[in-house]
C-alpha cells in the first residue's frame, strides 16, 4: 500500500511543464514502435522469414548439430572371397589388404583388383581372432581382438616385423597420416603414436549429443573417420576434432537380396582409393565388394 500511495503523491506534484514532456516522450515512443513494427512487417515480406519462432518450411533450417543421413549410389562392385570373415580393409598400390577374423581362419591377405584372388596371405595363430588393419609408411598394422597383441609386417614380404601390446580390445584401426586411431566397441576412439603404440589421446563420439557404441572397422578418409557400427547397416562420419558424427551412411540394401545365401554377416569393411577419390565397402563373408558415390 505504501508504494501505490507514494506514486499518486508524485503524480499530484507534477507540474503541466513535465506533463507536456512526459507527453511529448510518449508521443515519440509510440511513434518509434510504429516505425519498428513497419520494418519488421517489410522484412517478413521480403525475405519470406519470421523473425522469431520456427523456419518457414519453404527454407533451410539453421544447423541444429544433428547428423544427416547422406544418399549414395553403387559405381561397381567387385568379386570377394565369401568365406572371408573381414575385419580391416585397405587400400593401397592398386588392390586391397584384408585382415581377416574367426579362430583358427584369421588371416592377413593381398587381393588382386578387380578379381579378388589372393595373392599373398599370412595366417594368424589358432588362439587369435584377427581384427583392425591399417597402413603406417610400409608397415601393415594388424591388431586382434581380445589378447590385446598387435603385430607389424612389411607390406611387400608380409615378414612379421614386431609385436606390440595394448590395453583395450582391437577392433578397427587406421592411420590419419600422423597417429593409429583404434577402435575398441566403445564410444571412444584411441589416437596410438605409430612407433611406441602409445595411447596420446582420446576421442569420445556423439551422434546427436549421446555416445555411439559399437565402432567398429575404420578409415580416414579426406579429414574424416568412417566408422561401421557393428550389427547395424550404417556407416558414421566422425569429425575428428571433436567427435561428432556429422552424417551417416544407410547401407541397408546394399546388399542384393540374389547376393545373400544365409552364410553372409554383418557390413564391415571400409577403405579408400585417395588417388582416383574411390570409397569401397564390404561385409563379412559377403561375395562382393562395393564401390560407391555420395551423391
């Protein structure tokens, strides 16, 4: 009540000369909103854009940070040995390198291209479940899956070079050109220095602001990791700055149902022709190997 009665005491003060120009202000506030609201109308009309609230339909929205799924489509495809479990592929000196998995069947191959015949091929010991392959200088990097031994070849004799050992599960590995970058079936990815095999950082992925588990099989390809998530047909791409999936592969038909006979598991398989810009995929024990296009 003290403040109401405060107000009228003002009001009854005041004088006619500062009536005029609380007046006058007033007059000019009205005057100014008016022009305020002309403009905005005339924006609205012209640019076809609300300026606050949801976007027009007829207009791109602003980015939101959610991953995109992206098309594509099937330049070709390849013959590939349909009893080979595939863990890693690579590209390199005009054909594929292919680590193998399953106990007793693990595998490190050259494959001619396109034909798909095995030229060279190294076998893993019965005990390991080969895993992730990946390219550092000439030396192919092989990892296995719960022993957590890795193992070095040269790339044109497939001589064992060295051992090394690590702390999580392989599962898919690559090389961005200065570390291996690992995969475990954890949301995070383990950036390794390719000499000592040393964990130097750790990068946690998000699809959509929440973790994305199950990576598997990995490439880089022109500054991004590709990523297969194990038992899903999709493949992710990962902003390695700061792990964000920014879009998504569907791989769902890629597939034909006249290629499946029952014996065929899940997509995985990524590797890239940097030279001719080539991206293949493949699954394992699928009889092909894809070449594709994004749209």
């Amino acid at each position: 009540m003290a403040r109401k009665s405060d107000k009228k005491h003002v009001a009854k003060a005041t004088t006619g000369g500062k009536r005029s120009r609380v007046l006058m202000v007033a007059v000019g506030v009205v005057l100014i909103t008016v022009v305020v609201l002309v403009a905005l109308s005339s924006m609205r009309s012209s640019s076809g854009v609300a300026p606050s609230g949801p976007a027009s339909p007829t207009t791109p929205a602003t980015s939101d940070g959610r991953a995109r799924q992206v098309p594509y489509e099937i330049v070709n495809s390849y013959p590939h040995d349909s009893t080979s479990f595939t863990q890693g592929l690579l590209w390199r000196d005009g054909g594929f390198y292919e680590s193998t998995g399953m106990y007793g069947h693990s595998k490190l191959r050259r494959l001619e291209f396109p034909s798909g015949k095995v030229l060279k091929e190294v076998s893993l010991a019965d005990d390991l479940f080969g895993e992730g392959l990946a390219l550092a200088d000439t030396r192919l990097i092989q990892l296995t899956w719960t022993t957590h031994r890795g193992f070095t070849y040269d790339i044109q004799s497939f001589k064992k070079l060295e051992e090394f050992r690590y702390d999580t599960e392989g599962w898919g590995l690559t090389y961005d050109g200065t570390n291996l970058i690992l995969s475990d079936g954890s949301s995070d990815l383990f950036y390794l220095d390719p000499h000592s095999f040393k964990v130097v950082k750790k990068l946690a992925v998000t699809r959509n602001g929440q973790p994305v588990t199950e990576l598997n099989e990995l490439e880089f390809i022109e500054g991004e990791i590709w990523s297969n998530v194990w038992q899903t047909d999709l493949v992710l791409r990962i902003d390695p700055a700061t792990g964000r999936v920014t879009s998504f592969l569907n791989m769902k038909d890629l597939l034909a149902p006249a290629d499946r006979t029952g014996t065929e598991d899940v997509l995985n398989g990524i590797a890239y022709d940097a030279d001719k810009k080539r991206i293949f995929l493949t699954g394992k024990r699928w009889p092909r190997i894809f070449e594709i296009k994004i749209k």
